[in-house]
C-alpha cells in the first residue's frame, strides 16, 4: 500500500486517505492559449515507468493538496512538498539521483 505523508499536517497516511489528482508541475493554460497548447494541457501526460511527479489531497484529513515524488514501478517514495512548490526541492531531487543515477523527468535532474 502507498503510504505519503502530508507536508501540511504531518500525517502519514494511507492511499485511502488520499485523491490522486494525476501529474504535477503542468503548465496550465488560459482561454487565450492556442488549441493545440489546451489540446497538450489536457491530453499529453508523462505516464513513466519509474520516477514521476505527482499531486495528491489528504481528503480524509486536512483537504490540502501537495506533491509527491515516487516510483511507479516499486511505489517507492521520495518526498512530499507543498503544492505551491513550482518544482520539487532539491533535497527530494538529490534523494532521487542518490537511488536512481542519470534519472530525468521533463526538465528536472
């Protein structure tokens, strides 16, 4: 089972307690965006198999949302951080290159 731990109340709890909300750190786009950056925005998705960034809301506790950098292969987790956090921490990054050298994700290493 997926246990995170919430950056915001500290709790560690279980994917029950949680709502995925799918990928973190999109570049989100107003009603003046061309179709083709919307069309990007709401289809084109990084689905790795290995590191990924991702949003979560601790629903069964504080309703806050934050992000979460884990493995999809063995649901191993790095960190969490707050959902305001344009790009994961250095400390979670560091954690990751520690444990999986030469990973990538979008622009971040």
């Amino acid at each position: 089972m997926l246990i995170l731990t919430c950056p915001y109340c500290g709790v560690k709890a279980e994917e029950t307690e949680l709502h995925g909300g799918g990928e973190a750190h999109l570049t989100r786009f107003g009603p003046e965006s061309s179709d083709e950056a919307f069309e990007g925005y709401l289809f084109q998705r990084e689905n790795p198999k290995g590191v990924h960034f991702e949003r979560w809301r601790h629903a069964q506790g504080c309703g806050k949302w934050f992000h979460a950098a884990r493995c999809t292969v063995t649901l191993e987790v790095f960190g969490t951080y707050s959902a305001q956090t344009s790009e994961p921490p250095q400390n979670i990054r560091d954690a990751i290159s520690a444990k999986r050298p030469g990973w990538t994700w979008r622009s971040f290493a």
